[in-house]
C-alpha cells in the first residue's frame, strides 16, 4: 500500500501571501505598539497554544520591539565553503520591506548567523528586526544601529567554514513553531510570537480591544477593589 501523503504535502507549499485588508506597515505599526501578552492571549482564544518560540530566544535589549513579515531562513552546520558569499548575497538581496529576518538553524550552537555588515545591508532592504534560533556577534556594532535583534546566544564564531544557508522563504519551524513566509512576527522583553498571517488583522484588531479593556480593569484596581469585585465585572488577573 502507498502512503497518501496529498494533505501533508500540501499543507508545506509556501503559497501566495494572503491579501490584508489594511496596509503592510500600517498593520506592522499597529502591532508594535502592543505587547505579546495581549496577542498571545488572542491566540489562546483562538486555540492556537504553541505560537511561541523557545523562551531562550532573547531581545538584545530589554527596551526591544519588533513586528514585520516573516523572512525565512534555514540553515545548518556545514564545513563546505563554495560559492557560500555568493549564496548569503542573495539571501540579503530577496529581503522586502516590512519584513523581518527569522533564522531556524537546526540548532546550531557554535556560529553567529547575524552580524554587524548583516544588519547595515538588512536596514538598506527596508527590513524592521531580526530573530535568530542561533548567534549573533558584533554585539554592540549592531547595537548602535538600533535594529531590533533576537537571539539565543552571542559569540565572535563567524558562520563561513562553520555554518551555510539551506535556502530561505520556505516554510522552517522553530522550536514546536512553524512559520511560512509571509506569517506576522512579533518579539519584545517576553519572547517572540508568530501569527498565521490569514488571521493577522483579526489577532490585531482583538489584542488592540484587549489593550483597551485593561485600561479600565487597572482602574478597578486602583480604586480598590477586590480580586473578586474584579473578576465579577469581567475582569481577569
């Protein structure tokens, strides 16, 4: 009997970006001004639990915000050299605006997949952060940039002779995480979450009525109230 692997296979074609009803950088701006407990509590109405990355991929500093288009990016341990500035090139050369550079490395733990002339040429692109399941180096050449970077680890192994690019803006998965192209990125301080794109105005619009709702929970709060008062009013915790 031969495996019917259709659905399977379908389910991993990157397709057409689905069309959002409101701009790119309006829908990444509004974003940025939330925060991921918001959004995450959005997801989990919605059933979707494991839209985190791993909580060992950290902001590079605590003040950092980001949210874009996914980029995607696999790669992995590799000791072949040929032809790999040339490759690493293009990858830099296909990034869009709004986007934001998302590294699965296969767990790689020795090289830094981002860097200091990486990100010069990421901002030339239009690009808003970057999220590495990996390293980074030259830490504070790229810190003075003001570009958003999250990552696992840091250290001056540079990727050539360690570490080579599998290809990118194909579908990669992160942790129990799996992101397409096109999927909406968001990190702060608490981690970094991915939202399908298909339900990316939605998510926004609820977390966005989240945000306001808390407002008034706060007061509540303040004005001393009872957890249970609380809690009573539609309030949470």
């Amino acid at each position: 009997m031969i495996m019917d692997l259709t659905k399977l296979t379908q389910s991993r074609v990157v397709k057409e970006p689905t069309e959002l009803c409101i701009p790119v950088k309006e829908l990444c701006d509004r974003y940025t001004r939330l925060y991921s407990g918001a959004i995450n509590d959005v997801l989990r109405e919605r059933n979707l639990l494991y839209q985190t990355l791993p909580n060992n991929i950290l902001p590079l500093r605590e003040h950092m915000t980001v949210a874009g288009v996914a980029f995607t990016i696999k790669g992995s341990k590799n000791l072949s050299m040929e032809n790999e500035m040339v490759q690493r090139a293009e990858m830099l050369e296909a990034i869009h605006p709004d986007s934001v550079v998302v590294w699965d490395t296969s767990n790689d733990d020795e090289s830094a997949q981002w860097g200091e002339v990486m990100t010069m040429a990421a901002i030339r692109r239009g690009c808003r952060g970057a999220v590495v399941d990996g390293g980074v180096r030259d830490t504070h050449k790229v810190l003075v940039q003001n570009f958003p970077v999250f990552a696992r680890y840091r250290t001056s192994n540079g990727m050539l002779g360690r570490f080579r690019i599998i290809g990118y803006q194909m579908p990669i998965q992160i942790g129990r995480v799996q992101i397409f192209p096109g999927d909406i990125v968001f990190g702060d301080i608490d981690g970094v979450l991915i939202i399908p794109r298909e339900i990316a105005v939605d998510v926004l619009l609820r977390a966005e009525e989240i945000e306001r709702s808390e407002i008034e929970i706060k007061q509540w709060v303040n004005d001393g109230l009872s957890p249970q008062e609380v809690v009573k009013r539609g309030g949470y915790f």
